[in-house]
C-alpha cells in the first residue's frame, strides 16, 4: 500500500455508509449534558474545587483583575515572599482570554470565584466538544467520535488537575489545533495550519510551562507523522507546519521573553535530577491504569467522597499528591479497545505514531525509574526545568480514545470481528489476572503494603468495582459477537459503560462544601488589622512557622498584606537571605510582626519585631564583595552588621565617608505602587539608598530625572548611590523582554491575519 493509499484507509473508518440520524449539534448538547450532571455540586452551589484552585489561582486572578482595574498591569507582585514577578512567572496566565474576561467582569469575590470554577467546568466540555469534532473528523462514526469525546473529557488526568485550571486550560484545545493540522494537510488547506498556530500560541497564555513543553513536543511528533503520511509537495507542508510553530511562539513572545528573564534568576536552575524527578511514575503503579485508585487517592475532606490517601512511597518526596501527578486513567473500555489497535501497527501509520510515542511518553513518565529522563535531563533543554515527569501521559487520555474508536468502528466488519478477538479478550484477561489477583491477596506477593489491612481492603474494593465494569463490558461484548445487539446498540452499551466507570472513579472528585473567599476569611480579624496597618505603614509580616500558618500563604494579594511566605512553583532565588541568622532574615525583609508559637499553650500569635528595618533607609558604609559566593559567606560571619553595614557586589560610583560620625537624613516613600515606588531623600553625606525589595534585573531607578544603576544590596536587595543633597527618587519596573516580546506577538498577529487573508483570497484557475 502506497502513502497516498494509506492515508486514505487511515481517514476511514468502520462507520462508512452509516445512517448519520442525528446531527452534530445533539451530540454538542449531550457532552454539555454529561458534563454538567458530572459537575453538578459545582454548578448548582452545593461544593466547590479545592486545592490549588482555591490556594493559588483565586488569588492570582484576585491580583491580576484588582491592578487591571486600576490600570496598571500586574508586572511585580509585592505580596509574596518579599516581592516577586507575577506576569513573567508564566503560571499567572494573565493574558489567557478567560481570564481576562473574569478580570473585566463587575462581581464580587463570591461571585467571581463562581465564575473562576465555571470557567474550569467549561474548558472541560471544550475539551470533549474539540475531541468529539476531531475524531468525527474523516467519516469517524458518531457514537464512536461520542465514546472518545466522553473518554478525553472526563478522563483521569482532566478529573484529577480540576484543581490545575492552567492544565486544562491548555489541554482543552488540543484536539482542536490537531483537527486543524489533520484537516490542512488533508485537504491543502493552508489557513487551517495558521488556524493551528493561533490558537496553540493563544493556549500558552493559559500560562502552565510544562504542559506547554510537553504539548509542543506531542504536537512536534505529530507534525512528523503527518508529513511523513500526507502525499503531494511534502516540502509545502513542512513549510506550513513549521508557520504553524512559528505563529505559535512569535504570538507568545510577549509572555516567553520574560518568562526566559525570570528563568534566570529562578530557584530551579540550580535542581538536582532528584527534584527534577519528584512524581515519576513507578513501575507498580502502572497497575492504576486498570484500577485508578488501588492504592488510594487524594485526602480532600469531601464529605461525599470517603477514601484512603494514597500511601504508594516509590518515589523521591511522596505524599497524597503523588495520587493526581500520576492518574491517567482513560475508562477500562478506552484502555482495552484502544490497546487492541496495536496490532494494525504494521499496517496503519498512526497506529505506528501512537505506539512511538506512547513507548517513549512512558520512559519519560518513569523518570527515576528508567534510565531515558536522566538522559534527557542532562542533555535536552527543558527537561531539567520541570518536575512531574509523569505528567506527559496527558497525551494517553487523548490517543487512546482515537485508538478506541477506531477498534470499535472496525467491529462492524464481520472479517475485522473475528480479527480484533483474541487480542480484544487477552486485554480483558490482562485485567480480569490484576483484579483477581487483588482480590485474592496474591499481589501482596508484588506489593507488601497489603498486607496491611486497610490497605488490602480498599484495594480489594477497588478492584471489585473494576471486575463489575469489566464484566459488563463483556457482557454487552459477548451479546455483539453471538448477534443478539447491533453495531450501533453494542456502541450504546459501551458507551454506557463508559461513562458509569467514568463517573464511578471521577465525580464528586476535588469537592469540599466551602468557596474560597470563605477559606481566606478564616482569620479574617487578623487579616483585616493588618490590611488596615498596611495601609499607614509598609512592613512585612512572618506568619508561618513550620507547618503552622496564621493566614494562607497567597492571602497578601487578596487582602493586600505584605507577607514574607507565598505558594509559587517558581520561586526567585534571592527571596531569602541564604543561611543569614533568623534575627537578620526578619530585621532586613521589613518584617514587623513574626509569628510566635507557645508551644506549652498549644497556640501561636503575632509578636512585634523591635529591631525591624524600615522599608527605605540610608546607609554611609559598606562592604563591596566581589560576588554572590562571597557575599553569602560574609553574610553568615558574626563581622557583619546589618543595622549599620550595606554588603554590595558592585562598586558604588561615589565616596563614602571615612568616618563614622553620625548623618542627618531622611528617607519617605511619597507614592508606592506594585511597579513603581517614588522615595523623597535627604542626605547630609554621600551615601547608600536601600530598598527593602527584592533586586530583579527588570527594575530601573531614576535619580532626579536620570537613570543611575541598581545596586545589588545585601544579596537580595535593591540599593542606589545619591551624592549629598536632596533627592527624587523613583524605582520603575521596566522589562525591556517584555517589551521586545510584546512587540514580536503585534508583528506576528499581523503576519498571521495577512498569511490568512492572502490564503483566503480566490485564485484564477484556467478553464
């Protein structure tokens, strides 16, 4: 069989020649259907998501909405660990268009967060509304294109990270930008591949990095498969995907810039494999594939979900989490009729596509445990930034539903029946052993924690719940094979199948019965007092103590309260002085009030810190180390003197006074924004002007009128040299990446509606 013949058996599929009694718009309605009775305590007010949702993106979205409102557009986040950037820590998904639209809308917090989960609940009936779209793409029956729809929407990966709105976000499109790059390469429709890079570069906004890497690998992958199938001028088509990449990335400069300037003065460049490798998947827990939560799941207190927190220790820094970063259950019915498909692997190249990367996704969601991810974390760029490897089996949920429905769609040929039997009832086998083997106590022989016995009663649980899906799947497969169902009754069974397991493993998941506005106003007294003190005076506050917490960590961009901890997955490298005395650490950071814990009470509260610098001062000595190794050293020395003593890595462009008599000055703050803060000075001598605030290169400061250059002042602060005299002093946040970025997404917007106009156009043709 030629390409060209090839491709073409691939666009089929078993439902050829069948009757189409509902149009596409039922099938539309019904995933909306599915999805809202899946998520009805959200949608009605009975429960609410959990988690990051509540703990890291309500209040980013809080942030973002609050400096847009204000015009001034979310750069710096002075809330958090002591200031960090917000709009290039990716992760804030400010320019997502979801999220702007929640930034412009009048609600309140209540509301507003109704209106944050509504949005998750909605990019998960996008994601089966695109997959439904994609696989119907090409002939695909409709109640097959129906069965992988259900599979993608609600499959594990999407039910689990309902809390990790920025996966989904991106994800939801997915089946969209391949529908996109299939349908252009099939039918030479080059606007479709400009189509595909719009929308693949409109998902980066959602602002989750890995997901993005990961994704633009997949979608990289498949752009080679599909140049390698397609027949006619290959070299046309490797020029249109490889615009479709470009209006991509150009389009998302204005976030990828400075994302680049953030990385380099990120924690994560100086990761170990071992962190790098935190939620790889362990060889055992392949067995979660058939039985998702065999060895338990998360530990959210849902009072209408009861399990047991997932225990499993076989990787570096385990906990309950480990349960989402490693779930991509896709349905029984998905995972045995989509496995069947590999045995075309020889005769379909997209089979062959699928089972490449699905070999290769899988070596790399082992991290730890298979030698491939060290590889890669040594030698490919990228991978050395992420953690989670196991998160790459996102792309499991969607290949093995298209593998579903396929197998499915050819079991309406007699001829491809009776070849698609044996390897069919091996699968079934496979899961019949691992659940028998469960149930009967033999797999304590594989995994010694059942022996305990909690343990071994809810796995066997679990694996009875798997044995009655499996058996009803049989059942309805057996009734098609003896011709007591139709096709189209026996895709309605499996169907039906599909969605009690779905519902079974998912529903109800990541659901506790209070909002977050509700959460962030447990402490709602202490947050109020120092919200209104923050208000006459700039001080920091130290409210965590180990794992006792007075307010939530991300409560300072809601209430606007200058906290020292925050819960940010990229965390700048100077947000703590490394290894300086507790005492310096709080004197230097501005801290005013540090939690205390009276551990014979059993209670904590906040006590005043005496000795706290105020959040600008001057200084007339300091130490000029000649770089940040030396620094931390000195920093660490019983000689340094923070209350009187400035340790700089650059020389100042001025004297200072060789004596140590004391000097008139005065320093205030006349107007302090998140990206500017305006300081009136006086100054009897030359002197140091220090700033409370974390040094980021994107900071500039304007003397009088004139750029001066930024001080890098005890490690992680911002200082500049003023001559003798009175001063006017502003600290701007001016990133040039940012504004070289968002100049390369203008010019690409309008390269990619120029490409699409001038593709668009009607061409003369000879008669």
């Amino acid at each position: 069989m030629n390409s060209k013949q090839t491709l073409k058996a691939e666009q089929k599929t078993g439902g050829i020649g069948q009757k189409r009694s509902f149009p596409t718009i039922i099938f539309i309605i019904a995933l909306l259907v599915i999805c809202i009775v899946f998520f009805h305590k959200v949608i009605f007010g009975i429960g609410n998501f959990w988690e990051d949702l509540m703990y890291q993106e309500f209040p980013h979205r809080i942030f973002a909405r609050d400096a847009l409102l204000h015009f001034s557009f979310p750069f710096w986040n002075p809330y958090t660990f002591g200031g960090m950037p917000f709009f290039a820590a990716i992760h804030t998904g400010v320019l997502y268009p979801v999220n702007l639209i929640l930034s412009f809308l009048p609600l309140g917090k209540e509301a507003f967060w109704y209106a944050l989960e509504l949005s998750v609940v909605l990019h998960i009936f996008i994601a089966g509304a695109a997959m439904f779209l994609f696989c119907n793409h090409g002939n695909r029956s409709r109640l097959s294109s129906f069965f992988a729809a259900v599979s993608y929407m609600l499959c594990g990966f999407f039910v689990v990270h309902t809390i990790h709105s920025l996966m989904l976000y991106i994800l939801a499109w997915l089946p969209l930008i391949m529908l996109f790059m299939h349908r252009g390469a099939q039918k030479n429709r080059k606007k479709d591949f400009i189509y595909a890079g719009l929308v693949l570069g409109i998902t980066v906004f959602a602002g989750h990095p890995q997901i993005t890497f990961y994704e633009f690998l997949f979608l990289g992958a498949y752009a080679i498969y599909l140049l390698l199938s397609v027949s006619g001028n290959r070299r046309l088509h490797g020029a249109l995907l490889f615009a479709m990449f470009a209006v991509a990335g150009g389009l998302a400069m204005i976030l990828l810039l400075p994302a680049a300037e953030l990385s380099k003065e990120s924690a994560r460049v100086a990761w170990t494999f071992q962190m790098a490798s935190e939620g790889s998947m362990s060889f055992r827990q392949l067995s979660t594939l058939i039985i998702p939560k065999l060895f338990g799941g998360t530990n959210a207190p849902n009072p209408w979900r009861e399990e047991l927190s997932f225990w499993l220790n076989d990787s570096f820094h385990s906990g309950y989490w480990t349960f989402w970063e490693t779930t991509f259950y896709t349905g029984l019915a998905a995972l045995v009729f989509g496995m069947v498909q590999f045995i075309h692997v020889r005769r379909s190249k997209f089979t062959l596509f699928c089972a490449i990367w699905c070999l290769g996704s899988l070596g790399i969601a082992l991290g730890s445990h298979f030698p491939l991810y060290e590889l890669l974390f040594k030698y490919v760029p990228g991978f050395g930034t992420f953690r989670v490897p196991a998160r790459i089996l996102f792309t499991w949920n969607l290949l093995l539903p298209l593998l579903a429905a396929r197998t499915i769609d050819e079991m309406k040929d007699p001829e491809s029946r009776r070849r698609i039997l044996v390897p069919l009832a091996i699968g079934g086998g496979i899961c019949l052993c691992v659940g028998l083997s469960v149930v009967s106590g033999f797999a304590s022989n594989f995994c010694p924690e059942f022996m305990n016995a909690s343990y071994k009663s809810y796995a066997a649980r679990q694996s009875g719940t798997m044995l009655a899906i499996l058996a009803a799947g049989a059942a309805a497969t057996i009734l098609f094979y003896r011709s007591l169902l139709s096709h189209r009754m026996f895709k309605g069974a499996m169907l039906t199948v599909l969605c009690i397991d779905l519902f079974v493993f998912g529903m109800d998941y990541h659901i506790v019965p209070y909002s977050a506005p509700v959460y962030f106003s447990r402490n709602r007294q202490l947050a109020d007092y120092l919200s209104a003190a923050n208000k006459k005076e700039l001080f920091r506050t130290k409210m965590r103590e180990g794992g006792i917490m007075l307010l939530d960590r991300n409560q300072g961009m809601i209430d606007r309260i200058f906290l020292m901890e925050g819960y940010n997955p990229l965390n700048l490298s100077r947000k703590n002085l490394p290894a300086a005395p507790p005492q310096v650490q709080l004197d230097l950071f501005n801290v005013k009030y540090a939690i205390r814990i009276d551990s014979s009470r059993g209670t904590a509260g906040l006590v005043e810190n005496p000795t706290s610098l105020p959040r600008a001062r001057m200084f007339y000595r300091a130490a000029v180390l000649p770089n940040d190794s030396a620094v931390r050293q000195y920093l660490r020395s019983a000689n340094f003197r923070h209350q009187s003593e400035i340790v700089l890595t650059g020389q100042p462009a001025l004297a200072l006074p060789a004596d140590t008599v004391p000097v008139n000055n005065t320093v205030a703050i006349t107007n302090y924004q998140n990206n500017k803060i305006e300081l009136s000075v006086s100054t009897g001598k030359n002197g140091i002007l220090w700033l409370s605030e974390i040094w980021y290169p994107a900071w500039k400061v304007m003397v009088d009128g004139k750029e001066r250059k930024i001080l890098r002042a005890d490690y992680s602060f911002m200082a500049v040299a003023l001559e003798k005299g009175e001063h006017r002093i502003s600290f701007v946040y001016s990133s040039k990446a940012f504004s070289r970025g968002a100049l390369i997404s203008l010019l690409t917007l309008f390269a990619a509606i120029g490409m699409l106009v001038f593709f668009s156009a009607p061409r003369n043709r000879p008669s």
